[in-house]
C-alpha cells in the first residue's frame, strides 16, 4: 500500500511515541513495521535506524508470546525477501535464517540461560565467536568438489541463482576437495564483502566519473552480487567469508556434518580446504563470559578492522547440541548475533549557529536535540557549507538520521521529509558576518570554493581561532596550552591575537582561579621553548589560507628570515616543486597586509625567532651524503639526541626513515635497551647497526 503524506506522519510519530514506551496493542505495531518495511524494501529510503525497527520488532515478538496475540499477517511471521526479478529462483537445501540479537552482556547471559534450559543445567558446551559481516548473503552447493550453485539468501527458503556472479568472485573456490571428507555435497553460506579501502576507491572513482556513490559497503555488495554482467562483479573488488557448512552428505546420503562434531573444527576444514575464513578473527570460548569479553573487545576494534562488521555471532559449538536446541521460524536457537551499539539514529535539528574559523571561514553547526550514539552523546553537528545544506534541504524542525563511525565526526545523513509538520523552516545562510553583525561585513565566496568567508581579518572571532591552532599541536605545540586557556586568557583581556602569548604576565596567571605557580611556570617553559621552534612550524601556524604544513616547510627551507616573503613573487614560490600558484595567492596576500607585518614585528619584539634554524634547513642530499640512498631506523633510548633530532639529522645526511624492520632496512640505530628490532636486525644479518655514538661519529 502506498502512503499518504498524512498517514507517513502518523506512522512516525507513533513509531517515536513506541519507542519510548511499550505499547501493547498488537495491531498498532504491525501497522508501523508494515510501514517501516514499505519505506525499506519498496522505496528504498528507511525514516528510522536499523536499530530502531529491530528493537520494534523485538516489541512485537514479545507480545507474541501470548498466543492469543499473534496474527497469521505479522511481520514476525515471515523471513524478509530480496529475490529479484531476472534471475532464476533456486530452492536452498536448508532454509537461510536470521539470527536473533544480543544488545549487551544481560542479553548474552539470558541467551546462555535459555541453552542451559534446553541442554540442562550441568551440560558442558562451549561457543564459537565470530565477526557478524555487514554485506550480502550467500549460499554455495558443492558437488563432487565443484562449485555448482551460488544463491542469496532471498526469503530465506528460495533464493536468486548467482552462480555466473560468484564464480566471478576470487575467493570463492570453483573446486574444493571436499571428497577427502568423504563429503559429495555441501552446502555452504557466507558472506560477500568489500575491504574498506576499495569500497572508498571505487565511490572515489564513480564520483570522478560523475556516476552516483553507494551509500555504504553493504550496498556496494549486495548490489555487486546482483550485476547482470558478471565481468562487473569481478570488477567491484567482492570477497566472499564463509561462516557456516549449512548440509553435508557422503555418497551413501549420510549426514557428514555430525561426524564432523564441532563448529569450529569444521571451519579449519573450510579454511584447509582454500575457503576465506574469518581465522584470526574467531575464537572458541569455554564460557559466556569469555564470549562477553571477546565481543566487547571486537566492538572496540570495530573501526580499525578492514571489512565492516556491526556485530559478532556467538553459536554453540557443538552440531549434536545444535540439533537438540532447534530453531525458531525466524532463528536458530543455537545462535545469536551481539550486535555493536548503533552508528546511526533519529532525532531533531533545533538550529543552525554560524561558526567562523581561523581563515574567516564561516562555517554552520548544526545544534541537534541531544541523541546517544555510539557511545557518546551528540548535540552538535558540523554542516560544512551552504552547500552541504541546499542539497541535504536541511530545515530547522526537521527530523534527521545522523552517523558516526568510531571516532569519527558525526553528520547528517539526510532529513526525513516524511516526518516534516509543516512547521519546518528553511536554513538560510547569512550575507554579512554573523559574529558581529552591526559591522555589517559582507561575506565573500572565493570562486571554486564552497565556503563563505568574513573578509574582516580584524574581528575578534578569528583571532581566538587563530589563537586555539597556534598553539595547537599541529602548529606550534605548546604543551600545556590548549583551547580552554586560550579562551580563558581571551576573556581576561589579555590576549587579543597571536603576539600576546608570548608577553603573558605569568604571575597574573599563577593567581588565577585554578591555576597556581606550577602550572604558570608549566606554560611558561612551554612558550619559551616555542620561541626557538623552526620556522616552518612558525610559518605554518600564521594560519595563512590553503597553506599547511608540507608547504610551510618547503617555502620555509628558502629563506632566512619570516619577512623574505614579504618581497617574493608569484615564480618564486612556483619555482618550488609542489608549491601552486594557490599558495603563492595567499601568502602574497597576507605578506602584503600591513597589519600581518606589524603583527611579525611583535612577536619578534616578544622574543619569538623568526629566523631559519637547523632543522629549516634543506637536507644536503648528495651522492656523497653519508647516509645517501640508505634507509635507518633508530631503537632504545638515545642518550645525546631526542629521537627526533636524531632522525632529522639522519634525513640531512640523505637516509630515509623507515619504522619497521625488514629486509628494505639498511641501518639500525640502536640506543640504550634495544629489544626485539635489534634481535631481528641481527637475525636479518643485512642490516648494519651502528650505537649512538657511532651515528653520531659519522654525521660530524
Ligand atoms: S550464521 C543460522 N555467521 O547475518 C545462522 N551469519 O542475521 C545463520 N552473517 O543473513 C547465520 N556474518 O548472512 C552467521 N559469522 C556469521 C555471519 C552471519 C554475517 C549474516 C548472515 C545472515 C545474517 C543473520
């Protein structure tokens, strides 16, 4: 049924109201996920999380349990579909189920009490744990050690045939020596993935080619399964993990899989017989608590791993007890899924403050009706540009499916259109500055670029972000000296830009509320050591537009003092390899400014050398540099130098920093309580190692 804009309103704020509360009126939840599955699997476009749905589900089934609730018609009484038109529909051998949810450890205590239940108090069992993959379903039959069928999962009882598709896949086996485990036909199911690396190079390369990007690796998967053409599947870059023998049987028609005993010992034979295996990734555990700790601990690595996963499957080991326990209509009751916290959820955008940045950039966060997220909770959003808000037709008042993934920022996915009342309003971007809005600057855009920005160079708000990156540790690293003091400093009237850190009246510090003599003293060693940092540190944290760090440090080797650049042209920076006429722009632009001059002159004034040092200085690469063409490395603790003055030093001499040993290392430095690189430097026998003093020796 198609929904009216009136009724999709309804459904939503039910959904909200449900959420919230537990309902108990049967019928009202199988509206709203009769709902919910309409906007997924016909229109594509979901208005709630999969979390959301899935703990809406669990609401149903809970009032199912009363018999007297349950409705021939419920979604609970079905297995989702995504059989496709265009290919043919094959029957699996055994029915493709779903698995049931674990949210935290509770729920995989109540699940191992529900097992104890069935195999009695004092069975022993043990678990499989393994990543739960975030792509498409498979199915594969092999007979006589060939590949001869590849499905998706479809209804869960009849699936699309893909075989043409998966033998396009490498890391499915057209042969596989399952004869030598008297096996003649197996069913095997897994999961088709993409690393997360290629999944971000092939959106780079639609984006470049003008086409529309995949929404997510899943996508790019399942939809990769379904290509017609199967020389674009073994294009997409698709791997397949197989995670579970499904049906095995010997020639006289025996069940093999009992024989075989164990979950875990069958995927050894998987992975024995050249099948891709989640291998390091599973563990076999004694107890639930075991299978806790690794879940948890996957759920910390989650990000840093190279496919997506959004959970880990913890199955009873055993096939016999497997057998025993059975299976629901939907799952079986011998697994289930610990699904990690959500990366994605609903809420509202209450308004849009307009930030400027250390460039003038203006830049507008929206303020979001506070949302707990992967961990942390969420109220301010970054919308980047004007851009990003006409094509997102983000409205104040709108409903919004916001993301984060690990530790990284999170955005706004989309609105949620369905959900508007009419009350919504539109973002507008502001024409003049909005920080300070009696000075009635207008806003400039630079042609080719997506910001704003408030050409007013002299409004307080620029400075202090100005101030927060100087001593950022990206720019001159004052330790100690973070955003909080610098607005704090800010607002006591003493400092106005970058020159005041450096004239701070530390006393007047050590009598502020909360600091005290150590923690003036603190920041004062930090800035006076500031004042000798290279110039390149120094050039890099004038936040002078489009200019960072690899270009500070090239423009930086050139000169001998910050002010040469006051008289260079256009050529002399494009003169430079990998310095563009951008760069050279702005720097111009800025050395041309009187202000910025006299703002040079007071920092020198206050002490900071503005002059090229050492480490400024172009390395001396030559074929008669000592260490020319050769890669080092330096290990244990150096006496006479920091690490990094003695790796400097090194590149100044032609070598090249490497950070691990292997055969590619030519030097090993090796300080004070070396441990295992030097053991396995030695052991390579190639590698040269020199002491500190020998490095040293060379160098003079
Ligand atoms: S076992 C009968 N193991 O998750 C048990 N499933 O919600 C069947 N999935 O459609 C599933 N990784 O495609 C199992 N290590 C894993 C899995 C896994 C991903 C998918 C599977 C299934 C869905 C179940």
């Amino acid at each position: 049924m198609k929904y009216s804009k009136e009724e999709q309103k309804t459904l939503i704020d039910l959904s909200k109201q449900v959420l919230n509360t537990d309902v108990k009126d049967v019928e009202t939840l199988i509206s709203i996920l009769n709902f919910h599955e309409y906007k997924y699997y016909i229109e594509n476009n979901p208005v709630i999380t999969d979390t959301e749905y899935d703990s809406l589900f669990h609401q149903l089934r809970r009032l199912e349990e009363d018999p007297d609730n349950l409705r021939p018609y419920s979604p609970t009484q079905r297995v989702s579909s995504d059989l496709n038109e265009g290919f043919t529909t094959v029957k699996h051998i055994t029915p493709m189920l779903s698995l049931g949810n674990a949210y935290n450890l509770e729920d995989l205590q109540e699940f191992d009490k529900q097992l104890k239940k069935i195999l009695g108090e004092d069975a022993r069992f043990k678990y499989t744990i393994e990543p739960k993959f975030d792509g498409g379903s498979i199915a594969l039959v092999y007979e006589n050690d060939l590949l001869v069928r590849a499905a998706t999962r479809g209804n869960g009882q009849e699936g699309d045939d893909i075989t043409a598709n998966a033998k396009a896949i490498k890391s499915i086996p057209l042969k596989a020596a399952f004869s030598k485990y008297n096996i003649v036909k197996a069913e095997l199911r897994g999961e088709t993935v993409i690393h997360k690396t290629i999944f971000d190079q092939k959106n780079q390369a639609r984006a470049s080619a003008g086409q529309t990007i995949f929404a997510n690796a899943r996508n790019a998967a399942t939809g990769g399964l379904r290509m017609k053409d199967p020389a674009e599947v073994a294009d997409r870059g698709l791997e397949t993990f197989i995670f579970q023998i499904a049906y095995a049987i010997d020639k006289e028609g025996n069940d093999i899989l009992m024989q075989l005993r164990s979950h875990f010992k069958s995927l050894d034979i998987l992975t024995a017989l050249g099948f891709k295996i989640a291998d390091k990734e599973r563990k076999l555990c004694n107890s639930i608590e075991e299978v806790g700790e690794f879940a948890e601990s996957w759920q910390a690595k989650r990000e840093g791993y190279s496919y997506e996963i959004d959970g880990m499957v913890v199955k009873l080991d055993d096939f016999a007890m497997q057998e025993r326990c059975g299976m629901t209509s939907h799952h079986p009751r011998w697994a289930t899924a610990f699904k990690f916290k959500a990366k994605q959820a609903t809420t509202t955008l209450e308004n849009v403050e307009f930030q400027v940045g250390k460039v003038g950039s203006i830049t507008p966060v929206a303020k979001v009706s506070p949302v707990h997220l992967a961990g942390v909770t969420i109220s301010s959003i970054s919308l980047h540009n004007e851009e990003f808000i006409l094509q997102k037709d983000l409205h104040l008042g709108d409903t919004v499916l916001i993301e984060r993934a690990g530790d990284v920022i999170p955005y706004i996915v989309k609105a949620i259109p369905e959900a508007r009342t009419g009350n919504e309003v539109k973002i507008t971007f502001p024409e003049f500055c909005p920080i300070n809005i009696e000075d009635n600057v207008a806003l400039i855009q630079t042609e080719g670029e997506a910001a704003w920005r408030c050409p007013n160079c002299s409004c307080g708000a620029q400075d202090l972000q100005r101030m927060i990156f100087h001593v950022s540790k990206d720019a001159m690293d004052i330790d100690g000296f973070g955003k909080s003091n610098v607005e704090r400093f800010q607002s006591e009237g003493w400092l106005r830009d970058i020159s005041d850190i450096y004239a701070l009246d530390y006393e007047a510090i050590a009598k502020l509320d909360g600091f005290g003599q150590r923690s003036a003293e603190k920041i004062k060693a930090s800035i006076e050591k500031a004042k000798h940092n290279p110039l390149q540190k120094i050039l890099h944290s004038l936040s002078i537009h489009h200019l960072g760090k690899k270009a500070s440090k090239l423009i930086a080797q050139e000169i001998t003092h910050i002010k040469d650049l006051a008289n260079w042209k256009t050529e002399d920076f494009t003169d430079i390899k990998d310095i563009g006429p951008v760069v050279a722009d702005n720097v111009i632009e800025w050395f041309s400014n009187e202000k910025n001059l006299a703002l040079l002159d007071r920092l020198e004034q206050n002490g900071l050398d503005l002059s090229q040092k050492e480490e400024d200085k172009p390395a001396v690469i030559d074929e008669n540099s000592i260490f020319a063409g050769k890669t080092i490395l330096f290990t244990g603790t150096l006496k006479q130098m920091g690490r990094k003055e003695a790796q400097t030093l090194a590149e100044r001499h032609g070598a090249k920093n490497i950070s691990a040993v292997s055969k590619n290392l030519n030097i090993l430095v090796a300080g004070e309580k070396a441990g295992s690189k030097l053991k396995k430097a030695t052991a390579l026998g190639t590698v040269e190692i020199l002491s500190e003093e020998e490095f040293i020796e060379r160098t003079q």
